[in-house]
C-alpha cells in the first residue's frame, strides 16, 4: 500500500514536470482494495486492470522499475514503451495489460475464466472494475454468463462514489452495486475498501469458492480516489464534506495505527517508507535513462 501511495504521487510529480507523455489517473486512497485483493491470489491467477490500473499492477507484481519506465514510453516499460499508463501489465506475474475502454475488460475475465475452466487449470480471475463500470451492458452480460456457467471469476467493484463527475446516485435506483449480484444468482459483498483486511478476507472467500467450482462472487469495495478524476481534473464537483470525511479515513494512516497496536514498531513502519522510496528513485532514474523503442519495431505486436 505504501508503495502504490507513493508510486502515485512520485508519478503525479514527474507528469507536472512534464517527465511523463500521455495522461494519467492515479489511484491513491484505492491502495487496500488493490492489496487486498491481489494478496488473495496466486501468481498463477490472472487480473484485468482498468484505467486507474497502477495500484492493482503493483499490488500483483508488476515491478515499479518496468511500470515507470512505461510511463515514460521507455523500451524497457513492461509493455515495451507502447502503451503508457493506461495499459500497464505484465502476464508473467498474472496481470493483463490494463484495457481503458470502461467495461471491456468484464467480458475477457469472463472469456479467461471460461478458458480457464474448460481446461481445468485451478486459475481464477479478478476483474478490477469501477462503480460507473456497472452500468454498461458489457459488465452485466459478462455476471450472467459468469454466473450460469459457474465460472471462476470474482468481480472487484471500486466504488469510489464518481464516474468521472457523476455520482453513483444520479445512474443506479439500487444503493450498492453488490444489491445486483442477486439478479444473476450469485453472493454480492459491500465492504469497506478502505480495509486491506476485510478485502482480503471477502475475496480470499471468494477466490476458494471460485476455484473449487462454485461460480463466481460480486465484491463491492467502498474506497474513495484522492484526486481527481485525472491529471486535469480538480474535483470540485465533489461535496467539501464528502471529500473531508473521506480524506479523514486514510487507508495507509488507519492500517498503521493498527500495525502499531503491538503488530509492527515505528522502526519496522520506517523501513518500508525508506525502503519504497529508495526503489522509486531507482526506478526513476533507471527510467530516465533507458532508451526509447526503436522506430524499426513500431509493426511489431500489432494485428493486420
Ligand atoms: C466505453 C468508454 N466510455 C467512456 C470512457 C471514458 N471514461 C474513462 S474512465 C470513465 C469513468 C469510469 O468510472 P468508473 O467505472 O466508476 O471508474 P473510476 O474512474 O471511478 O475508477 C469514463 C467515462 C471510456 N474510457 N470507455
């Protein structure tokens, strides 16, 4: 969590400073639902990413040297440089390069799962999804046949209230996204996303259920983003009292005050911070200097 937080900020830094070409949207405040989802998961399990995929790449492995160096449209980048910030991954460690088109990504988990069932594998899929997300046909034809065909998938909602400036109450009659699990027959969770325990432990149920052919589970994560939508956006169609009473509930502040109830010291806490700084200045400075793809190689990976 510690390492998403300050990836996002360091990455925020390096775009005002004009390091970073393309946009961003950056997911600090979501750091608990990414790590506590993908702490549920082996290595072998596959995630799909979405716009705001930073966090969840980290969270299943995708190194911050490889992930930096494809912000700055590096050859060394996990996707070689090609595809930036909106389509970080790395299918070595389980995770699908992140899909932009919002709810494009529902289907292919679903697609994976199937996949993944038919050949009897033991994988499961997380489909990292938004709140706007549950209103496109694609998601909800993608929990159908998920659940009719008990497929091992668990979808991941990252309710963080807004789809860009639209609040979740201006597109859904239902108040959480989890009340639509009933409507395909399967289990739906409204949790707090701000908890990297209580997503842990819903998915981790999740996964078991999954995986021993019980068919797929909804998990509705109350989270909030920190920022703006993105790199542009002030945010200021958002409530001051929304805004304040969620930056009040700090997912890392709340955590440490728990680890340091006798689980880890001040020291152990530092550590990290200094540890995680440390690797981002490397992976910055490694970005800056890797070198940037080859223009012969621009045919290279692409379909026709
Ligand atoms: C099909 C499609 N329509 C519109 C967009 C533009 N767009 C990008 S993110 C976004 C909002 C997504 O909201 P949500 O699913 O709640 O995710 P969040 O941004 O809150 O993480 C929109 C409309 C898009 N990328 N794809």
């Amino acid at each position: 969590m510690v390492l998403i937080r300050r990836f996002e900020l360091r990455v925020n830094e390096l775009f005002l400073r004009g390091l970073i070409p393309g946009t961003i949207h950056l997911s600090h405040g979501q750091e608990a639902t990414a790590a506590g989802t993908c702490l549920a998961l082996e290595t072998n399990d596959r995630i799909t990413i979405t716009h705001r995929g930073h966090g969840q790449a980290l969270a299943k492995g995708v190194t911050a040297e490889s992930m930096m160096a494809e912000l700055f449209g590096k050859a060394t980048g996990c996707c070689g440089g090609r595809g930036g910030s909106l389509h970080v991954g790395d299918m070595s460690v389980g995770a699908l390069p992140a899909i932009a088109i919002v709810g494009a990504s529902s289907p292919i988990a679903t697609g994976m799962a199937l996949a993944y069932k038919r050949k009897n594998t033991g994988q499961v899929v997380a489909n990292f999804f938004g709140d706007g997300t549950a209103n496109k046909g694609d998601w909800h034809e993608s929990m159908n046949l998920a659940a009719i065909w008990d497929l091992p998938v668990v979808f991941v909602c990252e309710n963080n209230l807004w789809a860009v400036s639209t609040h979740i109450s201006d597109t859904m009659r239902v108040e959480h996204v989890a009340d639509r699990a009933v409507a395909y027959g399967m289990p739906g969770h409204t949790i707090d996303g701000n908890d990297p325990v209580a997503v842990y432990d819903t998915v981790a149920t999740a996964v078991d259920r999954a995986r021993s052919g019980g068919g797929p589970t909804l998990v509705e994560c109350l989270t909030y983003r920190r920022g703006g939508h993105k790199r542009d956006d002030p945010a200021t169609y958002r409530p001051t009292e929304e805004v304040d009473a969620w930056l009040a509930d700090d997912p890392i502040e709340r955590f440490r005050t728990t680890l340091l109830n006798g689980i880890m010291t001040h020291a152990q806490l530092k550590t990290i911070e200094e540890d995680v700084d440390a690797e981002l200045d490397a992976a910055v400075a490694a970005a800056e200097a890797a070198p940037v793809p080859d223009p012969r190689t621009v045919e290279d990976h692409v379909y026709g």
